[in-house]
C-alpha cells in the first residue's frame, strides 16, 4: 500500500510541475504574439497560437512516445 501511495503522490507532483510550467509557457507565448500580431488582431492571433501550440504538442507527444517505445517503457507498464 505505502508504494503504490507513494508513486501516486509522486505522479500527481510531477502532474502539478507540468501544468505550472505549462501556463508559464502559455503566458510566455501568449505575450510573443500579442508583440507579433499587435493587441488589435484577438481572435485571429489566439487561433494561429492555438494550432501553432496543437502542432508543436501533437509533434512532441509522438516523438516521445517513439523514444519510450524503443527503450522499452511501453511494454513495461501493459504488465
């Protein structure tokens, strides 16, 4: 019981870290573009950061689930 406790606290610290880094970047990117596009330019500026950060992500994500699969970590955790 105190393993599975503490891998489950551990998970969800890291989750935390990831989200506080995630709106730090968003602000961050956020601010780019509003110096990019200027404040005027709203929706049309908000949906380029959207699929900008979609593609960006979706890249990322497969790439790392390629690194994971050839080091083996996928198969470890279907046991």
């Amino acid at each position: 019981m105190g393993k599975q406790y503490l891998q489950t606290m551990v998970s969800l610290a890291t989750t935390a870290f990831g989200l506080v880094a995630a709106l730090a970047w968003n602000g961050a990117i956020t601010e780019l573009f509003k110096a990019v596009f200027g404040k005027t330019s709203g929706v049309v500026s908000m949906f380029v950061y959207a699929i900008v950060v979609t593609v960006v992500v979706v890249t990322i994500t497969a790439k790392l689930g390629k690194i994971a699969e050839r080091a083996g970590v996928a198969k470890e955790q279907g046991k």
